[in-house]
C-alpha cells in the first residue's frame, strides 16, 4: 500500500504508457500517407468487432474500449504486438499479418469513433472507509485507533500494511498462536485484508512510557543488527517490515522470544536464540519507548494517486502526438488488470512498474474505479 497507483493500457489489452513523444521527422524522413479509415473500419469488421465491438466498446468485461483513444498509442501498441514487445497470444498473431499502412488505419478508424457513451455510476466505498468498518470489532482488543492499551496486546496503529496482512494470513496458516478474535479472519477477503491493513497504517501511533521491566537505555546497543531491517530506532520504511517503535513492550517480549520456538524466520532465530530474556526485556523497552509515524495516508491515498496520474493522463493533455492512453471512461476490469501487470513487472513500462510498485489490490480497484466512472474525453 504505501502509496498504493497509475497509468494504464490498451487492446485485448491495448493500454500502456510512454510519456514521450516521438522525435520530430528530420528533414530527408518521408511522411506516411495518410490513413484509409475505411480499410481500418474493414479490418475491424473481419478481426476486431468480437471483442472490442465495431464502435469500439468492449463487448466484456476485461476487454478495453478503443473509441476515440488516442491514435498515436493506439499506433504504438499494435506495432509493439507485431515486434512482440507485448504478449497478448491474439493481438500477436493479428498484428504480424498486419502491414504498416494496415496498423495506421486501424488506429485511425477507432481514433475517429467518438467516445463509448458515459453512464454515472455510484463512487465506489474508498478502502480506507472500508477499513473502519471493518476494524470495528477489533476495537474491543486493539482499541478504535490502533493504539493497544492492553499489555501484551500489539498496537496495529501505523503499522506497515503489507506486513499486516502477512501477519493476518500466518494466524489463519496456523503459523502463529492463535487468540479468540482471529475467528473473524477467515471470514475476510485479500481486499478487505489490505482495507484493514491500510487504516490501520494511518492512524497515530501514541508515545508511550517506559515499562516495569527493561532499561530502554541499555537495549539500544541492542538493537543495532535489527535496524537494517526495521530501520532507525524501529520505524520502517519498508511496506513489508513490521515497524517496533511505539509497540506495547509485552507484546515485544512475547513476539521476540516466540522466534525461538513457533515463528519460522530464521534470520530471527539465530539472532534471537543468542539474546538473554534481560536482553530481550531491555530491548523491548527501546523500542516501546520510540515515537513512531503513520505508515500510510489512507484518508487521502486515492485522491492523491488520481491527482499524479492526471499529470499525463489528464484530458487537458490533448496533444494527439502523445503515446498515451486516454483512461478515463475506460472499462474498469481491464483497468484493473492493466495496473496489476504494471504492478507485477508482467506489462513492459519500467515508469509504470515503479509508480504501482506500492499499492495493493483494493487500491488499484479504487483508482481503476475513480477513472472507469468519469465521462470520456
């Protein structure tokens, strides 16, 4: 989640992004002739109508619409299918049987059509509203914002989210003992998990104060190999690395000492199994004691997210040049999909990979949903 998207794709997938646009013809380049729509339009009869439709609404979902997408990206992907830059098994073949000349009509045949019709749609529920909803039975343990006030019990408030969800998925695995509340876990989808994960990650962590027992001064020394992982004085910077600072001191005890026995991760292990129960006491108080930050901005993290996609993908960016696809009004589904391939390093675009690197399903749907439901332009 953190920072959990955007830009997106197009053509049974015909969607990606590539901010530049292409270098200006030098003096000697001999311009392309200019585009048969018509013979576009005959291809898509024969090819293309089964699932992007013969006015360019996909006929399911998954399936991107290609109605008056931008010409120039709509160009640069058929020619990245027939190099077989893109792995769609269809588009391939289709492509490769394809002349240059044929590739420009396609794309200004659907270029020219004019937007699939905008039907409203209610917002979606954000993930981090969904989150509250869900945390409210964890209220009576954890408290409503996270911050435990029983000893022994974790604090979930500025957790790292995707360790939460790691965390969620060892109790339902059985590989961490089990308490009473975990038998809501099973009932929880992976979305409502990271909706979960993601509220909690942005609320405060309160200070606390120094245990009954351990001397945080003397496990400060103590902590030195464990900051690689769970960084400096136990704030992580890592999604999937717990953070320990602000943590209740019991509950540390308890989790430190348990990679002795239960937890499996040996890297802990063998750095646990040298330490004394004073040693781990004193370093739990250490970090106990340590002001710690949300991980997360959940409250605003969609709005956020939309507002940096639209820096490319806004329709005020009109320059037909541009190899970049147009996503607003676009088909949710194939969204999604477009985002998780970006996400996964499966869809080739080093900047979009980056960018969506963070961010979880039920972020991606959210943003997918944002631009689904705006009218396209």
């Amino acid at each position: 989640m953190r920072r959990y998207i955007l830009a997106f794709a197009i053509s049974a997938a015909l969607i990606g992004c590539d901010s530049k646009e292409p270098p200006a013809p030098g003096p000697s380049a001999a311009k392309p002739a200019a585009a048969d729509v018509a013979a576009g339009k005959s291809w898509v009869e024969r090819e293309c109508k089964g699932c992007h439709g013969l006015d360019g609404k996909s006929i399911a979902p998954g399936i991107p619409h290609l109605a008056a997408q931008r010409e120039a990206y709509l160009l640069s992907s058929l020619q990245a299918y027939k190099e077989g830059k893109r792995t769609h098994a269809a588009l391939k073949d289709l492509a490769k049987r394809m002349t240059d000349a044929d590739l420009r009509n396609l794309a200004a045949y659907f270029a020219g059509l004019p937007p699939v019709t905008y039907v409203a749609a209610p917002p979606a529920v954000l993930p981090y509203d969904r989150g509250k909803t869900l945390a409210a039975p964890c209220a009576k343990c954890h408290s409503e914002d996270g911050n435990s006030r029983i000893p022994g019990i974790p604090n979930l408030a500025g957790q790292q989210p995707n360790y939460f969800v790691l965390a969620i998925q060892e109790y339902l695995h059985k590989d961490r003992q089990q308490a009473p509340m975990h038998a809501m876990l099973p009932r929880l989808s992976k979305q409502d998990m990271e909706s979960l994960a993601l509220y909690f990650a942005s609320q405060t962590p309160v200070e606390r104060a120094a245990p009954a027992a351990g001397n945080p001064a003397t496990g400060e020394p103590l902590t030195a190999v464990c900051g690689g992982c769970h960084g400096s004085h136990g704030v992580s910077s890592d999604t999937a690395t717990p953070s320990l600072a602000a943590q209740d001191a019991q509950y540390l005890v308890n989790a430190i000492k348990s990679y002795r026995t239960t937890r499996k991760r040996e890297s802990m292990r063998i750095y646990v199994t040298g330490l004394s129960d004073k040693d781990i006491e004193n370093i739990a108080a250490f970090y106990a004691t340590q002001k710690s930050r949300p991980a997360e901005k959940g409250q605003t993290i969609v709005q956020d997210l939309t507002d940096k996609c639209n820096r490319c993908h806004s329709p005020e960016t009109e320059n037909p040049a541009l190899v970049i696809p147009r996503i607003r009004g676009q088909d949710k589904d194939y969204l999604i999909m477009a985002l998780r391939a970006y996400r996964d390093d499966r869809r080739e675009s080093s900047t979009m990979h980056k960018m969506s690197l963070p961010y979880s399903d039920a972020v991606i749907e959210s943003v997918a949903s944002f631009y689904a439901t705006q009218p396209a332009k």
